[in-house]
C-alpha cells in the first residue's frame, strides 16, 4: 500500500465520522490522528458540498478532494525535484540495469542531496526497481575435504519427565561434515559445556578423526562474548580444542547463512524423529532410534553434491581428518565466582578455600571431575580435590594454611594435637576439649601445662590422669596435676615403707627412676671427691 493509498483511506475514514456527527475529539481518539487533520477534512468537505448533501461522495477508490490534492502536489514540487525529473528517464533506465541507486547517484552529473535523491526514489517508486526483476543468490560456502565440522543446537521436542511429571526440553544437537554432508545427531538434556563437549567427543570417535575447525554460532558453552570481529572463546572449549588439535571458529551474531549447511537440517531432523509418537520410552532409547533414521539419511543421495554422504565421507573426507589424539578428553566446566569473606569461594554448591589476599575478588575456576584448579590474574592460586556434589556431610575444603590460628589449633595436624596424641587416646581427648570452647582465642597455657607434665611422669601416669579428670568433668591442669600427685604419694608410700627384717644394715634407699633424676651414686661419688 503506497503512501498516497493510505492518505486517501484515511480521509474517507474522517469523512464518514464527520458525516455521524461525532466530534473532533471523538475523531481524533478513534484514528489516532490530529486534530489539525480533522478540521482540514471537515472544512474541505464543507467546501465540496458533502456535509449539505449538494454533491455526492465519489465511490472509492476516486479521490474525495481532486482539487486540493493537485495544489498539495504543485506544492511538494521543488528545484531538485524538478532538475531529477528530468533525468527520471535515464534513473529508470539505470535501475533496471542492476545498477545500485548510490552508484546512480555518483553519475547524475549534478550535485544533488544523497537523502534528497534516496526521496525522490521513494515518492516514485523507484526505490526497489533495480531488485524487482532480480533474485538474491546467496553464495554457496565450499569446503574442502576434512575442513570443518558445523554445528547447531534445536530443539526436538517436549517430554514429560514420568517420575517428576515436569516438562523437560529434549535438545537435538547436530553436526555435519562441510564437504561430505555427513550428519551426525547426539541428543541431550542440556546445552551447557559438560554436555556439549561430550557430545563433540562423541562424534569425534564416530568419525574417527578430528576436522580442521569447529564451526558454529555463540551459544554460552563455545563463546563468552560475541562479536563481528573477535569473539571471547570459553576457556573449557579452548582446552578442548587445543587437546583434539582443531580450531574453534564462532560466527558474527545474526548471520545464520555462514553455516546454511547446518541450519538446513534442524527441520529435517525433527521430520525423522516424528514417526516415533509421542510416547517416552527414555533418552536411550530415542537415540537409538534417531540414529537408525540418521543411518538412512546419509545413503541418501543429497540434493546439492548429487552424491551419498556415507559414499563421500568413507572415500574421500576419512582420509583427510587428522588423527585422535591417544588420551581422551576429560570434560572440564569452567565459571567466574567471587571469593566470599571468610576466604572461600562457591562453586557447585560447595565452598573452597583461597589465602585471605583473594577476599573479595574475582577468580576463574576450571574444575574436573576430580579437581577443581582456581586462577586468578592468569595465575594458578590453589587446587582442591573435588568434593562430590552428592556427599551432603562434606560440604567445605579448607587447606590447613587457609585455616586461621583458632581453626588450625583445633586441626589433627597442629602441634597441640601431635603431642597430645603422642602421649596417649585420653590426653589428645583433654586437649581437644580444651581447644573446641576457643571462639577466636584459646588461653594454650591449660594445654602447655599438660603437656609438659612429661618431664616429670610417663605417658602411662598422664594419659590416666586425663582419663579421671574427663570422668570427672573437671577439663584443667590443676585437675590433671592434682590426680598426679595423689596418685604419686601412694607410689611413694608403699615404696618407703620398711621391709620386714632384724637387721638396719639391710634397708636401702628407694630408688626412683624419673625422666630427669640421676641415681643417689652419682652425688655419693661427686661428695667423695670434694671431701678428698
């Protein structure tokens, strides 16, 4: 519909509302025109005589005020109206010859306005005519044997989880050969990076070889950041294709016809899955399935090559495709996560530890199946072993030196625990207890006197001492001191009492054998020697 239709329409449209008798405003509300308009008409329809009814409305589709719509005309005319008129002919005659209008304006041989001469075409029809009789052909992109593999996401179909009863998307993702047409389907319950690159392991041992490059648009799990010029490639897929030894190309946004091969086949997958119903039967099995109808689809002759892609790829693009390498690719997920105040950082709902500098800071985690490695400023800060997203009991991994000093004291591995531990089961039990109440500051004077108890008994006679105090629920080194010596003076009693016998020239000191004690002998001979 070309401007001046509309105009006329839309001044019939007044008309008749004028000739209900409704107001301006009323008018105005209905057409969502000015009110400048409505008068324009009504006056005008005045001056015709069709608001008295001395001349009939004219039928459509003949103009309701000729007159007028001359004098607007003669008055939209101007100098650079009349100077392009003159040449409209040689205009025409340009178009036609698919010439592009900017290269029309260059050769007018006058200096004319480009946004006066672009309007002039458009009053005149003349804006399309050098594509009216022409196609667009788009280029055919060709590659060469083993170049690239391209690659699509889409969606198959809704499925009804039987367990849940939740609606889940079942995504179908696609890959063809650019020179064989050799397609291969993998389905899958998410896009993310874990599964994308399964699958593309997948496909690399179905080909047994590995392309040139990777050909896609830029979902999240192959491009960070789109662009036309340099896209930011997810870390995860460049250590990917850095291990199968390929490139990844992502193409500019919104340019689907660089990988035409691929987003053909979209609607031709969903063609073959639909003879398999509605009925859910497992992923399994509908992998099973749409891989019998990919079977059947690759000895089909295609419509382009005029040659089977099965033929193709097994002949020609096999022997291309460079090698696998000899360890497979342990898939890896990749995120950004900022370290929390208390020195860790979340990642799969798990916490892990980072010296107290990263507080507040961005960091890069690449983890595995069984490590989660942390970088930041391109560097590698600290590996964990990956604590098992399943195990709900364990939910933190802390490094000893990540600990603070209240939290490493506490620790199997610290100093207190060690020689606890030497000394017996009921004395690591004391100091434990001694620890745990810290809340920030432990007074380790309790736990030191303890442990240096052992200058001046066994292990045996402390590890009993700290076995009453805890029955005693007294936790303090007066308490395990006091047992000591009790239970020292009963050793001394028994070992002074005097043997029976008729003779005072038989008793003989008790001999005592302490850690830090020396045998009465030795200060008898040192007394002799200072006497002589």
């Amino acid at each position: 519909m070309t401007k001046q239709t509309r105009k006329r329409m839309m001044e019939r449209k007044i008309l008749e509302a004028i000739l209900q008798q409704k107001s301006n405003r009323e008018i105005c509300q209905l057409f969502k025109t000015g009110a400048r308009k409505v008068r324009r008409i009504r006056y005008l329809a005045e001056d015709y005589g069709y608001l008295s009814g001395a001349n009939p409305i004219p039928p459509y589709p003949e103009t309701l005020f000729p007159n007028q719509e001359e004098q607007d005309n003669k008055r939209v005319a101007s100098p650079v109206d009349e100077l392009l008129l003159e040449r409209k002919d040689w205009i025409v005659e340009r178009l036609k010859a698919q010439w592009h209008p900017i290269t029309v304006f260059e050769e007018l041989g006058f200096k004319v306005g480009r946004s006066s001469f672009y309007r002039f075409l458009l009053r005149h029809n003349l804006s399309r005519l050098s594509l009216s009789n022409s196609k667009r052909v788009v280029p055919e992109i060709v590659h060469t044997p083993g170049e690239a593999l391209l690659l699509d996401w889409g969606k198959l179909r809704d499925v009804i989880d039987p367990e849940t009863g939740k609606k889940r998307i079942l995504w179908a993702f696609v890959g063809v050969l650019g020179f064989s047409r050799y397609m291969m389907v993998r389905l899958v319950w998410s896009n993310d990076t874990r599964s994308t690159l399964g699958a593309l392991e997948s496909m690399f041992t179905e080909m047994g070889g590995v392309p040139l490059r990777l050909t896609s648009d830029n979902p999240k799990c192959f491009c960070i950041e789109a662009s036309d010029y340099e896209p930011i490639l997810n870390p995860a897929l460049e250590r990917f294709a850095s291990h199968y030894n390929t490139q990844m190309e992502c193409l500019p946004p919104a340019d689907p016809q660089k990988k035409g091969k691929v987003e053909r086949l979209m609607p031709y997958v969903r063609r073959l899955y639909e003879a398999h119903g509605s009925q859910w039967l497992g992923i399994e099995e509908s992998q099973t399935y749409i891989d019998r109808k990919i079977v059947i689809a690759n000895d089909r002759v295609h419509g382009t090559t005029r040659a089977k892609p099965i033929h193709l790829f097994l002949n020609t693009e096999v022997n291309h495709l460079k090698a696998l390498p000899a360890l497979a690719y342990e898939p890896e997920e990749v995120t950004d996560a900022r370290v929390r105040r208390d020195g860790h950082v979340r990642f799969d709902h798990k916490y892990y530890s980072l010296p107290e500098s990263w507080i507040g800071k961005t960091v890069t985690i690449l983890a595995t199946a069984k490590q989660v490695s942390i970088y930041g400023a391109g560097k590698l800060i600290e590996i964990h072993n990956r604590i098992e997203s399943s195990n709900s009991l364990i939910s933190k991994s802390t490094k000893s030196h990540h600990k603070k000093p209240w939290e490493a004291s506490m620790g199997e591995t610290s100093i207190y625990r060690q020689r606890a531990q030497a000394i017996g089961p009921e004395c690591d039990q004391l100091v434990s207890i001694l620890l745990n109440p810290g809340d920030g500051f432990i007074d380790t004077r309790k736990v030191w006197g303890i442990l240096s108890l052992d200058k001046s008994y066994s292990k045996e006679q402390i590890n009993e001492a700290c076995r009453q105090a805890i029955e005693m629920q007294s936790y303090s080194y007066q308490t395990v001191k006091r047992l000591l010596r009790l239970r020292t003076s009963d050793t001394l009693d028994v070992a002074i009492k005097p043997a029976p016998s008729t003779s005072r020239k038989q008793d003989t000191p008790p001999q005592f054998t302490h850690k830090f004690a020396r045998p009465f002998t030795v200060y008898e001979e040192q007394l002799s020697l200072l006497l002589h």
